[in-house]
C-alpha cells in the first residue's frame, strides 16, 4: 500500500505541475460562468440552461483530462524510461499501475471538487434552486471519469501515447453509443456487420448508463438503486480494465 | 557467495514484424562479480551490456539461461532492497527538485523520514549538488542529471551498485568524481558493477574486467592478467654515457633503437634479454637510467577482442 500511495502522491504532484491542467480548469470555469450570460439570453428555461451547461462543462474537462493525461500516464514513463529507475526498486510493477491511476484519480477529484463548488456557487448566485439530482449526476460524472481512465491507462499500457488517445476517444464515443449499435445491429442485413456492431455492444463500456445530466437539469432526482447499480456497473468496469493494464504490464520488456 | 552470477543467459527480441528475423542479444553470456569488488563491464554498441544490466535488474526477462543477484534470482523484488541502479542516459522526473527527486526514491524503498533527511543531504553533498537542491530537475545539465542519478542509485544504501555507462556525457572532472565515488563504495564494502566504453576509467578503477561481443564474454579477468596474458611484453631499456660508435653492437636483440647523442633507448622484445644487455652496458661504462616493463594497454585488448576482422 506504501508503494501505491508514493507513486500516487508523485503522479499527483506532476499534474498539479503541469500547466495544461490549469488551463483545462480556468477553460471549465469560464463555461460553468458562461453558462449564467446565455442562461439570461434565452427567453425560458433559463434554470436548465445554466444547470445543463455547468454539468456539462463539468463532465467535458473531466473526460479531457481523464484521458489526455490518462494516456501519458504509463506511456510517457515508458518513452522517457523513467519507468527503468522505478521498476529497479522493490515494488511490483501492479503497485506501480495502481498506484498512477490513483494519481490521476487523486487530481480529478480535487478537480471536479474545484469545478462542483463553483458550479454550485454560480447556481447559487443567479438563484437557480440547487436539487440532490445535481450531486447524484455529479457522483455518476466522477464513475465516468474512473472508467475513462482506467480506459487511458488500459491502452498506454501498450501502446504509444496518441494511440492510446484514439482508442480511448473510439471507446468513449462508442461508449455513449451503445443503445444505438444494439437497435442498428437488430436492423442490419448482413449477418458480419451484425456481428461486429453485437461485439461492439458487448465490449464498449454503456457510458449512457451513467449520464443522468439531462434529469437532474430538471431538478428530477432518480433512484438510489440506479445510482447504485450504476455506480457498480461503473466500478467494475473499471477494476476489470486495471487489472488486465496490470497483467499487460507485468509482461513487457523494457 | 558471488554478488553477481550470470550462467548461459539467454535474450532474444522478436521484431514484432512477420518475415523479419529476430536479433540475439544475448548468446550465452556466462560471468560472475565476486563481493566487495568493482567489475568493468565493456562492449562496443550492441553487445549486450544494457541488456544484461536490463536481465538483472528484472526490466526485461531472458529467453534462457540463469542469472542471480545476491544469491535471489534475477527480478526478485525484495533483493532491490539491497541493490542500487543507474541507467544509460538516464531521464528523470524533471518537475521534482533534487531533494524531492532523492526523497521519492528513498519512500519506494521504504526509508523513514529521519534517515532520508540525513541521507537526503550526504549524498546531495557527496555529488556536489547541495547548492543545487531546491533546482528543478528540468534546469539540470547532462552532468548534474547523471549525478543526481548516482545519488537516487545509492540513496537507500545498497549492497550491490549496477551502472550502465556512468560516465557517459561528463567532462573530466566530472568523471573523476564518478571513479573517486565508486573507489569509495568499494572502501565501504560494497560491490559496483557497472557498464562503459570509456578504457582508461576502467583500467584505473576496476578490479576485474569482462569483454563481451555479440552477446558472448570474451575475456574476463584482473586487468594486470589481461594486459600480460598470452601476450609477451616488451622492456624499454634507457641508459646514459654510451659511445655512439658502440650502440650499433649492442643493439642487436633491440626490436627498436632511439639515439639522442650519448642517450639511448632500446625496446627488446622481452624480458629475457635484459640480462645480456645490462651487462653489455656495464660493460661499455655507461650508466643505466631505467628498465621499464611496456604492458598491453586495456585498448589493445579491446580492440583485439571487438575487432571484427578476427586479426585479435
């Protein structure tokens, strides 16, 4: 656990030294506060104009992040062989892999703490009432962001930096698509296409299960077995996506 | 018990693409590093040498034969305790300072904040980087990188002290400081084994040298018994006084003559003949300067054994 916590703490620290993430958070904040000037421009539903573009703005840079700085997180240390002086010491090279996703972890939850209290205090500000369906979007906003980086992390284990990007973007959009892919496979004739689009399906993490921005922008909150089992369906997404970044880097030669 | 045990050690890389053959590294390479001793380890590029150090250090796994370190296999975590490592080129994390840099490696290897503070500070002070500790890496030069790699190498004070080209990029003084550190380690007890192309360091420092090509050990051995080893040396004779008229007599089992009015040199071809010519000398009147013994330079033998052409 030691290791874990050294490594994390040391992954923390290079991203809260690194520039881009600040801008990524002024970039969040200046729409969370954008969102009040176009929420005054339209004529009704100013609430869920401010609301809908904070959470989404929330759920934006988290993802940014999650998987920009996601994908660097093994691959850079591979390419810089930075890696070479930390496998040398005595931690198993799992403890190194969690120990980076709970880096990263680490600084979007302090991020998206950032990002939350100024949301709110945006709300709160141009007096939108603030309901509990917020909190549970954001709570889902955060398991998205887990499992996005787990994503990241999964690809840079093997793969180069813009790579890994692109799967991890493949996966995310395809991610948000899954409904789809399953209603286009039941209507496709070719029994190949069916196939793939019915693997995509089963592969492709359902991110849609955890968006619940569009409900909780009209201030209705959903039930806590949903926020639960959705929550665990993100989780062990997540834990199984390590744990083969895990086996993955157990068995590369540097 | 060795420090270092390397038997019939195996590696090959598959190219990752169909149809192009893979690239042996490693071809069987067999040595040992006895305890308390500074090993040489040399090569020209693409030896094998990174990859050895790579095998040990449990970066990469062989395909075959055996190595071990400390009695452990190589790869067993808990032996890294006792074993301290610096690559080749070494890239570090250039966000953190020197002290926070010494500090990260010294928790992942489990030290406590009181001994890393002590140990923190005598080792930024032993690579002359105490000025230097609140510098971000990323404002270091090549020098003060390889340094400051030296000093993560032996933060947690390891037993065994693995360097892949240590010198590599440092001016000469830098260099001193890097062979003045390892004799240092040595006097304390510990063993260094480390990787070079740089000849004379290694000749001045090492206890034993290896010599490994194509991922083979050609030689191995104390670097006074390399030099001297099958090999016959020459004796450089200097004597004073001689009648120029009479040198020619004397020269007859000289492989060389070098006259300089009354001052000659003469290279024989070996030390069996020194006897007959230091009497011819007495015999003339002249006076002897010295008699100097000419070994085979550690290059030479480099060459010898790296030349491609086989005339070694």
């Amino acid at each position: 656990m030691w290791c874990i916590a050294v490594i994390a703490c040391n992954t923390f620290r290079e991203t809260l030294r690194d520039k881009i993430l600040y801008n990524l958070l002024f970039f969040a904040l200046l729409l969370i506060g954008g969102s009040v000037v176009l929420g005054d421009l339209t004529i009704a539903e100013q609430e869920k104009i401010v609301t809908d573009m904070g959470l989404a703005a929330i759920n934006l840079v988290g993802v940014i992040i999650a998987i920009f700085v996601g994908i660097g997180l093994v691959s850079k240390e591979i390419e810089r062989r930075t890696v070479y002086t930390i496998v040398a010491r005595p931690i198993s090279r799992w403890q190194f892999i969690l120990g980076k996703y709970a880096g990263l972890v680490l600084t979007l939850g302090v991020n998206l703490l950032i990002m939350g209290a100024v949301f709110l205090g945006t709300l709160w500000m141009d007096q939108v009432p603030i309901h509990g369906a917020l909190f549970q979007a954001v709570a889902l906003i955060f398991i998205e962001l887990l499992l996005v980086t787990a994503l990241a992390l999964f690809f840079s284990t093997f793969s180069s930096a813009t790579l890994s990007a692109i799967m991890t973007l493949a996966f995310y959009v395809i991610g948000h698509l899954t409904a789809d892919l399953k209603g286009l496979a039941a209507k496709s004739q070719s029994e190949s296409l069916k196939a793939v689009l019915n693997a995509l399906y089963y592969v492709c993490p359902n991110l849609e299960v955890l968006n619940i921005k569009g409900q909780a922008a009209m201030g209705v909150a959903i039930a806590w077995t949903y926020q639960g089992l959705a929550s665990l369906y993100g989780l062990l997404y997540a834990a199984l996506l390590l744990v083969a970044a895990c086996m993955v880097f157990e068995r590369r030669d540097f | 018990m060795d420090a270092i045990l390397i038997e019939n050690l195996e590696k090959t890389f598959l190219s990752g693409w169909p149809g192009r053959p893979p690239v042996k590294a490693l071809a069987g390479l067999s040595l040992s590093v006895r305890k308390g001793e500074i090993y040489g380890f040399m090569g020209p590029n693409g030896a094998g040498k990174t990859t050895t150090l790579k095998i040990l250090m449990g970066l990469i796994t062989a395909t075959g034969g055996h190595a071990e370190m400390l009695g452990k296999p190589a790869g067993d975590i808990q032996t890294r305790r006792r074993v301290g490592f610096l690559p080749e080129s070494p890239y570090f994390y250039d966000y953190l300072t020197a002290e926070e840099f010494l500090r990260f490696y010294g928790h992942l290897a489990g030290m406590s904040r009181g001994d890393l503070r002590r140990r923190v500070d005598h080792l930024l002070e032993l690579v002359g980087l105490t000025e230097a500790r609140t510098r971000q890496l990323r404002k270091f030069s090549k020098g003060m990188l390889q340094r400051i790699g030296l000093a993560q190498a032996l933060i947690h004070d390891p037993e065994l002290v693995i360097l892949d080209e240590p010198m590599s990029g440092l001016d000469p003084i830098g260099r001193k400081q890097v062979r003045d550190l390892i004799l240092s380690l040595r006097d304390q007890g510990k063993t260094v084994f480390f990787s070079t192309h740089i000849i004379p360091d290694v000749e001045m420092i090492c206890d034993r040298v290896g010599i490994v090509v194509k991922g083979k050990l050609l030689a191995s051995g104390r670097v006074d018994e390399l030099m001297s080893h099958g090999h016959t040396q020459s004796v450089e004779v200097v004597c004073d006084g001689l009648d120029p008229a009479r040198v020619e007599a004397l020269a007859s089992s000289a492989t060389r003559l070098i006259q300089q009015g009354r001052r000659c040199l003469f290279v024989l071809p070996g030390p069996e003949h020194v006897d007959d010519l230091l009497a011819a000398i007495r015999a003339h009147g002249a006076s002897l300067v010295s008699v100097t013994p000419q070994k085979r330079s550690l290059e030479e033998l480099f060459l010898e054994q790296t030349d491609p052409s086989g005339r070694g």
